[in-house]
C-alpha cells in the first residue's frame, strides 16, 4: 500500500485553492474591460477543453499500462453531473457582475451548509450537534462578512441570488465528482465533465449573446428578462488570448489536478481545511487589485467562517481511536 505524505498533500491542495481564490479577481477585471459573461465563460471553458484534450493525450501516450476507458453509462452520468461545474461558474461569474468579489466568495462558501444539508436528506439521518454549531457558526460569520449589520450596506438582491445558486451548484458538483466513475483517470474524467459543463455555457452564450444579434424571436425572449441590450453583439475574439488562458488554467486546468493528486494524500477532512483557504485569497486579491474595501468586521466573519470549517472535519474522538487501531 502506497504510504501518504500528508506535507504533499497539503501543499497541493493549498495551492490548488489559492489559485482558485484569485480567480473572481480576473474575471472582475475582464468585466471592466468591457467583456461580457457569455466571453469570459466560453473563454475559460473552450480553452479548458483543449487543455485537458492534450493532457489526455500526453497521458494515454506516455502511460505504461492501458488506461480505464469510461462506459457509455458512465459518460452520460459524468457529462450531466458536468452541467453543474457549468452552472458554477455562470451562476458565480453572474453574481461578481453586481456585487463585490470579496461578497461573492463568501456566498460560494455556503456550499459548506448545504453539503450537510444534501448529506442529511442523502443519508436520512440528522447531523450531529458539532456539524450544526458549525452551520451556525457560518451564518453568522456570513452576516459579518458581507457587512449585513451596517445599515448602510446595499446588496443587490440579483448578486446574492446568483451566489447562492453558485453555492448549491458547487454543492452539487462537489458530491458527484466524489462518487462517479472514480476508477477513471483524473484528466479523462476531468475532460468528460468539462464537455457536460460546455453545454451549459455554449447555450448560455448563444441565448444570451449570439441568438439574440440574429433573430429576433430570440432578442424578444431576451427583452423579457432584461432591458440592457449591450451583450447582444457579436463575440469578442480578443478575450481568449487576454483573459482566456489565464481563466482556463486557473478555473478548470489547474486546480482540479491539484485537488487530485492532494486529496488523496492529505485526507478528505484535512484537505477541506485547507482548500477553505480560497476565501480569504480571494477575498485579499479582491482588496489589492481591485481596490475593494474590506472592514475588519468583514475579516472576522471570514475568520469565523473558516474556523467552523476546521470545527466541521476535525475527527472525531472515535475516528481517533479507528485510526490509532489501524
């Protein structure tokens, strides 16, 4: 049995979520440079593909044994579980265009909650009194951390919806990715879910961006939803080469694989302790690059929120023991 370096792990899956972290920070500045949602997603997503298409390749060449190939089954499931890493980032990147970077994170940190909630209803069980102080725990920390109690704070309503539908979409995609096809290898099944997550943002920018410039029926549908009819225009080219490679390796290259090779050797609970570092990187991105005032009230709701992290996959007394008998 291959023994686990904890240190590897850790530094991996660190990492992985640091680079996550910064990437709200990017595409905040796409969006001041005058690129629409449907741009920035089908950007990262094309150039995504075709990353994870070469690393495919390079692997089935250079690997010394035949590699697992998916069933027709498990493709189906993994590209449908894949339209919620697609749901992911549209929803996320829809909610940085109203409301801070620094708020948006805080948001997609909500999937902490909801993933006790999915594992309850999965499980039928309730969850212990730790997991519910920490549920707890995360709501007041988002009160403080999005600056609720300051009554001059204004928060579109239409951000943190799009950031709660974020939340339950990484929610989602965080339960999937841990139970199908595991036997495939990283960047194959990697590649199958970013197809099923390209179908969600191909359609998003064809009903959002190019079917509206074209045809009418369409643009009237898009009037119903919103007045604003800057987005109808053709695609900008230009956002591949500015802000796509950036967007590709570090939404769906990068940390993935980081998060793959960490994982397994720092642990689930330990790994989640330290992926949680994606907020207050993003949350520090946010306020250098962008300028994005951060309160100190806001800090200690992110220290609050990370602190019922740790709480919540600390093991138990009698995981200690299955580990100490092991």
């Amino acid at each position: 049995m291959k023994k686990k370096n904890i240190f590897k792990g850790v530094l991996f899956v660190g990492i992985g979520a640091s680079i996550y972290g910064m990437l709200a920070t990017f595409v905040k500045l796409a969006y001041q440079d005058g690129y629409t949602t449907s741009e920035v997603t089908t950007s990262q997503f094309i150039l995504g593909l075709v990353g994870l298409l070469v690393l495919n390749f390079i692997q089935t060449v250079t690997s010394k044994k035949s590699l697992s190939t998916p069933s027709s089954k498990e493709v189906r499931n993994l590209m449908l579980a894949g339209t919620s890493l697609g749901c992911t980032s549209l929803f996320y990147y829809i909610a940085v265009q109203y409301i801070n970077v620094s708020v948006a994170i805080v948001l997609l940190m909500q999937s902490v909650w909801f993933s006790v909630v999915v594992e309850s209803f999965m499980t039928k069980k309730l969850p212990n009194t730790r997991k519910i102080i920490s549920v707890i725990i995360v709501l007041l920390g988002t009160v403080l951390a999005t600056n609720l109690i300051n009554s001059k704070i204004e928060l579109d309503w239409k951000g943190v919806f799009w950031g709660l539908m974020a939340a339950a979409s990484y929610t989602l995609t965080m339960f999937t990715s841990n139970t199908l096809a595991t036997h495939l290898p990283v960047f194959r099944k990697s590649f199958i879910m970013l197809c099923g997550g390209s179908v969600i943002i191909f359609t998003f920018l064809f009903f959002a961006q190019i079917g509206p410039l074209h045809i009418d029926g369409l643009k009237l549908v898009y009037l119903n939803f919103t007045e604003n009819t800057e987005h109808i225009r053709a695609f900008d080219y230009s956002i591949l080469w500015k802000y796509g490679l950036v967007l590709s390796l570090f939404g769906t290259i990068i940390p993935p694989i980081l998060f793959n090779i960490g994982f397994p050797n720092a642990g689930l609970g330990l790994g989640s302790i330290v992926s949680s570092l994606e907020l207050p990187v993003s949350v520090t991105m946010a306020f250098v690059l962008l300028g994005e005032e951060v309160v100190l009230i806001q800090w200690f709701g992110i220290a609050l929120i990370l602190f019922a992290i740790v709480l919540m996959n600390l093991p138990s007394q009698k995981e200690y023991k299955v580990a100490e008998l092991s």
